[in-house]
C-alpha cells in the first residue's frame, strides 16, 4: 500500500517537526523543559527525559513520514 502527503499540508509539518526538534535541543541546553508546568532536569529526571524522548520521536516521526510518504 502506498502512502502519500498532502502537498498543502508538507509546510505545516515540517515546522512542527523543526519545532519539536529546537524543544529538545533548548531543553538539552537548559536542563529544563515545559509540560503543563516547569520540569527540570535535576530535580525530576524521568519526567525530563520522558519528555525530551517524545519530542525527539515525533519530530522524528514526522521527518521520516515525509521522507517515505512523497508528496501527492
């Protein structure tokens, strides 16, 4: 089965994507990251790093939907 992108839709990801990215790569410089409240890395390890691992893969996961699913 084939996939596909939305070319009108192709912008709109790669942004997302781009902004998910610079949130981990601000969080891994600060030490600290936002979810509903401050979360820093000293103090709550996992919760850090549980976050920073999700933004990295949807940015990943989008990346890579647009790279195997062309645009249509």
């Amino acid at each position: 089965m084939a996939c596909s992108t939305n070319a009108d839709s192709v912008g709109l990801l790669k942004g997302f994507a781009a902004l998910m990215a610079g949130g981990v790569v601000l969080s891994l410089l600060s030490g600290k990251t936002y979810f509903r409240r401050t979360i820093h890395r000293d103090e709550e390890p996992f919760a850090f790093w549980s976050n920073v691992v999700c933004m990295g893969l949807l940015a990943m996961f989008v990346l890579g939907m647009l790279w195997f699913c062309p645009e249509a």
